[in-house]
C-alpha cells in the first residue's frame, strides 16, 4: 500500500477519512431500506456533510422509487407459476392447445416484466418517473419517497472533461441468499436459469405436449421448481430486517466524502466532478434511472465510476461485464484507462513515493450473475465507466454483502486506501 504521496496529506490520511466517513454513516443509520426514512435521513447527513466540507453546488434530486426488488420479484415469478400450473390443470378439460396457449400468455407477461425492469430503456425511465411523480399510490408494488444528492465540483480552469463518481446509500436486506458465499455462489448459477427459464419453459411444454418429447416435460418441472423458489423467496424478503450496510454500501459513500474533502483542498485544473449519491439502488436501481433521465444529456461524454464495496479486502477489481438479460461490458477504452491508471501507481510506488505494494486491479468476469450495478445501467444506455470494488483474494466473494454482520467494525483501511488512490489517479487524466 502506498504509505505517503507527494501532496497535501498522505494516502493513509484521505484512507482513514474515508474510513471516518463510512463509520459515521453506517454506525447513525443502520438497515437504510430503500425509500425509507433510515434512507432520507442518511442523504440528509450526506448534504450537511458536502456543506460541511465546502461544496456549493449541491442539489437533491427526489422522486418516488420502489421499496422492494423481491415483491417485484414474487410478481414475475408467480405469473410464471401461474404458466406452468395451466399447463398441468387445464390439459384434460380443455385440451393441450388451449392449455398450452393460456400458459404462453402468462410466460409471456412475466418475461415482459422482467425484460422492462432489467434491460432500463431510456423511454421507459422517463415514463417511470413522470408516472411516479404524478401518481405516486398507483404503483403496483409499495413505493415511497426516495432521493438523490447530486453535487458538482467545477474545475478551477475551462473543464475539458467530466467524471461522475457513484454510491448508492441505501441497503439491502439480510436474505438467505446471501447468508454464505457457497450460498451467494449457488445464486449466481441458479439465478440465470429462474431468469431465461421463463422464456424457455413454453417451449418445453410445447414440445412435450406436441412432440411427445418427455424429457423436455422433465426440464419444464424443473424449472417449475426454480421458480417456485424463487417467488417463494421474493415474498419471504421483506419479512427480515435490513443489513446494516456498512460496507454495502456506506463504505462507498464515505470514499466520496473524502474525495469531495479532498477536492477541496486539490482542486483539478480541467476536470469537473460529480459525486452522486443515489437512493433505491438496491430495489431496481431507480436512483441512478432518475439522475440520467435528468442529467443524462449533459453528461453523455463522462466517465463514470461507481464504487461498490470497497471498504473490507485485499483485492482491488473491476467488473468486466454485468446485466440480468442483457449483459454488457466494459469498453476497451475505459478498461484500458483503469488499468494504466492501476499501473501507474505500482511505478510510482516503486520508485520510492510510497511503501509497500499496490495490488494490481483484476478485472472480474461473471461475478455478478442475477444482479447488477448502478454501472450497468449506465451502460446499458450508452454511457462509459467502470464499476470498481474490493473483494477476497481468498475465495472471490464480496465480503460481508447483504449481511446482519455488515458493521463498521469489519472495515479495513488499506481498502479505502487502495480503491481512493486508484480513483484520484483516474481523477488526474489530463490534470
């Protein structure tokens, strides 16, 4: 780790304001559910902390969001029961046509479903937010109040380039799922199968049922069995309590709180910097909808760079591609821009202007099956960036993710160090 730069403070100062940041927000506002009070009164303490510090120009951004991915869940995935019992119930007294036909129906809405919530399209982002905000108690699943904080620290010269950096301050809740690794490892398989299993059971039965095809009848029960779990699962959720959310994700917002500190006391000649702290990440990531549905134009030549818990690990990594249905990846361009950037600061370090070593970033590939990031929305409408996060070296989990044990107590320095060099070395392109 690099123990001293040559600037104002050391790496190991901003590591442990950052650390302070985190502690502070996840100790006074713990299990900060989506479009909850816990969650309004943690962006509240974001703003007074921005003020705090000397940033101007910072605006809430609020909107109605989602308290809850799993009721949606429950949703999708009981229509597609509802496919599957057609086909089982409806056989003898009206025929396999018939039968095949109302369960196509029902597979069919439930992918709809799915493929509106997790592909993002920009239409249907403005269209959610004009309804939401019009019509706030005709939502279909509970919805409340959510927020934003959006604020921007202009360059001290013409700005040549813009950088928008992303945490989300709301959490998640503590599901089984997400109880152990093996268990979180297991979902990541078993997840894209519930997902692509809805479009792929109407064929199974269409070819069981019309083709004679038995094996295929015993693939459709099993994926019946999938997806029983898997709404069996989203109407259990909401029934525990709230992870803590330390370092999922308060450790991002703290990294934010001491660039934004630090920022002040370096400013960038020719870069303008947003930090966004979004709400409803985890229930859909309806904040991050709602920033680029307002702020998306003007920023359509950013680079985006959204921290996912980085506050507990020893391996600094990006996320090479993610999505649900529609995965997508990183650009050549800004991967190769990390990477340089991860390596510049192993040279440095070298060169005697810290001590100890600075890992090189690894890039991660499939490690996000069945969930997403705020930085695949991004992607998914056309904007670049990189979604940077700390994990185990050990046994390549994210540790302590949607956890009860998720406390400040777990924090490490040396990944607030690690993840707050790699983005003030991005931060300095072209500065």
């Amino acid at each position: 780790m690099i123990d001293k730069i040559p600037q104002n403070h050391s790496l190991k100062h901003w590591a442990h304001r950052a650390l302070e940041q985190a502690s502070a927000l996840a100790s006074a506002f713990p299990g900060r559910g989506s479009a909850t009070q816990a969650e309004a009164a943690a962006a509240e303490h974001v703003r007074r902390q921005l003020a705090a510090l000397g940033v101007v120009n910072v605006r809430p951004q609020t909107f109605q969001g989602q308290r809850s991915i799993w009721l949606f869940l429950a949703q999708v995935f009981g229509l597609a029961l509802v496919g599957h019992a057609a086909v089982f119930l409806l056989v003898p007294p009206l025929g396999k046509y018939a039968a095949l036909l109302i369960a196509v129906v029902f597979f069919a809405l439930s992918f709809l479903q799915l493929w509106r919530k997790f592909t993002f399209q920009p239409l249907l982002a403005h269209a959610a937010k004009n309804s939401l905000r019009a019509k706030p108690g005709q939502s279909s699943l509970p919805s409340g109040a959510s927020q934003n904080i959006v604020s921007v620290i202009p360059s001290t010269a013409a700005a040549e380039r813009r950088v928008v950096l992303l945490a989300h301050l709301d959490s998640h809740r503590a599901v089984w799922l997400f109880a152990h690794p093996l268990i979180a490892r297991a979902y990541s398989f078993i997840s894209p199968l519930a997902l692509y299993g809805v479009l792929a059971a109407p064929f199974f039965y269409a070819a069981a049922l019309l083709a004679d095809i038995s094996v295929l009848s015993w693939m459709a029960l099993l994926l019946a069995a999938i997806h029983f779990i898997a709404w069996f699962t989203g109407v259990t959720a909401d029934l525990g309590p709230y992870s803590p959310g330390a370092n999922d994700n308060a450790s991002a917002v703290g990294s934010l709180l001491a660039l934004a500190e630090r920022l002040q006391v370096e400013p960038l000649a020719h870069t303008e910097v947003w930090l966004v702290f979004t709400g409803c990440e985890e229930s859909g990531g309806e904040g991050m909808l709602h920033f680029l549905a307002e702020y998306g134009e003007t920023l359509k030549d950013a680079l985006f760079i959204d921290l996912e818990l980085v506050g507990i690990g020893d391996r600094l990594a990006f996320l090479e591609n993610e999505g649900i249905l529609r995965p997508r990846t990183i650009s050549p361009a800004v991967r190769k821009q990390v990477q340089a950037a991860a390596q510049r600061l192993v040279e440095r370090n070298a060169e005697g202007e810290g001590s100890g070593s600075v890992p090189i970033i690894q890039p991660v590939r499939g490690a996000l099956r069945g969930v997403f990031t705020e930085m695949n929305i991004a992607w998914e409408q056309g904007f670049h960036g990189v979604c940077l996060t700390v994990g185990s070296s050990v046994d390549g989990s994210l540790p302590q993710w949607h956890r009860l044990t998720d406390i400040p107590k777990n924090f490490q320095e040396s990944a607030f160090a690690c993840t707050h060099a790699l983005v003030w070395e991005l931060l300095q392109v072209n500065d």
